[in-house]
C-alpha cells in the first residue's frame, strides 16, 4: 500500500516537472480561489452579523468567478510568474533540461507584463497613451509616458531585443558562432535597459505600482539566465568537441579574430555590453530613414509629463463632474460637438457647448416652475445620467450621445421659447455662475 502511495505522489510531482507553466497556472488558481473564498467568508459574515439575511449572501457567491480571475489571474500569476524565474535562475543555470522547460515561462512573461502593465495604466491609471503632454486632458486623465512620435522608436528597440532572445534560446549552439550569440546578448540587454527605464517612468509610489516594477525585474532575471547558462552551455559544447576549440584558436580576419576573443565565455557579458552600444547606433541611424530623430530614444520617456523621468509641465487639467452631458462637450469632436467656451460648474471649470447650455436652462425652467416634477426629472437624471458618463470613454461615444440627445435638445428648446420672455439671455448665461435677476 505504502509503496502504491509512493508511486501516484511520484507520478503527481512529475506531472508537476513536465509541464511547470500550467502547474503555474493551477497554483495561481487555486490561491485566488483560497483568497476570494477567504474574502467572501469574512464578507458573507458581516452581512449576518448585520442581519442582511441570505440574499446578500447569494450575491457574494456570484462574485466568486470574477474574484478568482482578478486575484488569480491578475494578482498571483504575475508575483508566480516572477518567482518561478528567480527559481529558474537559480536551478536551472547549469541544466539543460530546466533550462528548455524554463522558456515558456520566459514568453509568457514578456507578453502578459507588457500586457498587465499597459491594461493597468489604460484602465486604473486611466492613462491617455495617445495624448501628449500639451495637450488638456479633464479630470483624472494622464498623459501619455512615451513621447508619441517616438513610439516607434521604443517599440522597434523591444522587438530587436525579442529577437536576440529567439536567436540565442533557439539557435542551437552547434551551428551558431560566438559572434552571432553575443550579438544577440547585446540586443537581449537593449531590452532590459527600456524595460528598467520603463519601470522608473511609470512607477508612482503608489501600492499597486510596485507591480509596475515586476516587469522590469522578470525582464532582468530572464536576461541573467540566458547569459549564465549559455557560457556554461558552451563550455560544456568546447569539452566535448576537440575540434570546435582547435577552430576558434587564432585565425586571420577580423571576424575571426573576434569569434577567438570570445571562444572565452567569461567575456561575453563584457563584450555584450560594449557591443550594445554600436547595435543602439545602428538602430537609430536606420530608425531616421522612418522619420525618427536621433534623440527619439531619450525624448521618448523626457519629452513627457506627470511621470518620472519627464521635462514637460502639461496645461491644467480641466475639470467636469459626472453629468454626461458634459461629458459629451468635453469628450467628443470638437467639429461635431461644438464646444464654444469655458464655464463653471460646482466650483471648477467645465467645457461648454449649445446642447448642454440649453438642457441646464430647460431644468432651470423646471425647477423655477414646477420643483416637485424638477426633483422626480433630477433623481432621474442622477440615477441613470451617471453610470451613462462612465461608459462614455472616446470620442467616438461622446459624439453618438451628442446625436442620440439631438431630439430632447430641440424639445427643450421649443419649451424654452414658449416659456421664456428672454430664451437665449437664459442659455448664454449657463455655466457663467451668474442668474438673469443678475441683469435686472
């Protein structure tokens, strides 16, 4: 019996080593599951200590996928994601079947850390990545922390550095001279520098923030490893193979002369780094065939602000409340919503167009004339109007509420010119903190 035990623990741990990413992915699973389960016990006992009864129970229950994907997914996978690399690092350095295994950790990493980190700023942030620093945003709104005409630049250095790692993690090293490899080291290192100075840019102090910083350091163990374990891969190649040491012992050419200078491996993280430098100045000196300008790799992160490494003081940002309305005339084209000028609203400056002008003045009219049917209209309006703003995140969608209000706007306005001796001496004075009996 013992030993029937001994044999499915075994048979379990090595599923476990064959496939390590999903075993990855079933951890993070099972602790967000863990933690939401221990989330929802503490909160389902609140609702019964304050006697809310099983309904809110219930609606505890519900949430448990939701919190298993945001704790799971989004929370734990990361900071597992990270540790597996450190283990890999320190395990799989001088084994080369860790070592193989270890890189669909390393993939997976690049692709969801660039994809974390641009769906927190994009959403948590609400980081505007195709505003500059000139321009006026509202609100909590961030400029963009990559100068935008310098996108391309950044995003062609990060290619280039994936491009290193496939050429060294899979281009056996039979077939590949020392040259060819170190060359793709320095492209690897191009990418942890962007992905540090990165990490410096976006970081703000903030708790969540410091997830912001796992990238940059996954980005750096990965780089560590491959280095680490392709000079201890090639010593081992240069014990087996008499004739491969014999080849890179002298020689004549230039080319030759440096695949014999780096038949040492010890050198390689040197020669990495020095030859990081001309492959930088290749890029530029290709990127400006594209329009890119020789600084574009230090004006992509300074010629920004609100963010750490930035040069640029951006204009205030304006300010407008939930009312969707206002939402729409500071959100939409400007050639469709009209925006005429700056007002007032709750102490802070709001951008003003004709549609929202004269809705104010409707509800103005209302509530001098009849208060009680104002009340009903303005608990409507600030229970549905609300959650409506929210949704309203491009221009795109500001621009088809401004069209879908067009019809309540010429209503109100036929009320106004029926009501009012003065109409557009009360819409002009919308938003300027002033009342007709001002003008009496």
């Amino acid at each position: 019996m013992k030993e029937n035990k001994e044999k499915e623990n075994e048979e379990k741990w090595s599923l476990l080593i064959r496939h390590p990413f999903w075993a990855a992915v079933l951890l993070s699973v099972i602790l967000g599951a863990l933690l939401t389960l221990a989330l929802q016990v503490i909160a389902g006992a609140g609702h019964i200590i304050r006697g809310s009864g099983l309904g809110g129970i219930v609606a505890l229950g519900e949430t448990f996928t939701v919190g298993i994907i945001i704790l799971g997914g989004i929370m734990i996978f990361p900071l597992v994601l990270t540790a597996a690399e450190i283990l890999l690092l320190v395990k799989g350095r001088r084994n080369q079947e860790i070592y193989q295994k270890g890189r669909i950790f390393d993939i997976a990493g690049i692709v969801l850390g660039a994809l974390y980190s641009v769906v927190y700023l994009s959403f948590f942030a609400e980081v505007s990545f195709d505003s500059d620093w000139q321009e006026q945003l509202v609100n909590r709104q961030i400029h963009t922390p990559v100068y935008t005409q310098a996108w391309l630049t950044v995003i062609v250095v990060a290619l280039v550095a994936v491009a290193g790692y496939l050429i060294v993690n899979f281009i056996p090293l039979k077939v590949m001279p020392p040259l060819m490899l170190v060359s793709g080291m320095a492209a690897m290192y191009l990418g942890a520098v962007e992905s540090v100075v990165w990490g410096i840019q976006v970081f703000q102090g903030e708790l969540l923030d410091h997830y912001l910083l796992l990238y940059p350091f996954y980005c750096l163990l990965l780089t560590a490893r491959t280095v680490s374990h392709k000079m201890w891969e090639w010593k081992q190649l240069l014990e087996t193979d008499e004739l491969r040491r014999q080849q890179y012992c002298g020689g004549k050419g230039v080319l030759q002369r440096c695949n014999s200078f780096l038949a040492k491996s010890e050198r390689w993280p040197l020669a990495a780094l020095l030859l990081m430098w001309p492959l930088l100045g290749i890029l530029i000196a290709l990127l400006l065939l594209f329009g890119q300008k020789p600084d574009s790799v230090i004006k992509a992160f300074t010629e920004t602000s609100d963010w750490s490494l930035s040069q640029r003081v951006a204009p205030q940002n304006l300010s407008y409340d939930e009312h969707y309305l206002c939402t729409v005339a500071a959100g939409g084209h400007e050639n469709i919503v009209k925006p005429t000028r700056l007002g007032v609203r709750h102490g802070h400056q709001v951008i003003v167009n004709r549609q929202l002008c004269i809705a104010n003045a409707f509800e103005q009219v209302l509530e001098e004339r009849t208060p009680r049917f104002h009340r009903a209209v303005r608990r409507f309006y600030d229970t549905y109007g609300f959650p409506v703003a929210r949704l309203i995140r491009s221009k795109t969608a500001a621009d088809v509420v401004y069209f879908i209000m067009k019809p309540l706007e010429w209503i109100f306005l036929a009320v106004l010119y029926l009501t009012d001796a003065n109409p557009e001496n009360r819409i002009a004075i919308q938003y300027t903190g002033k009342n007709l009996k001002d003008f009496e």
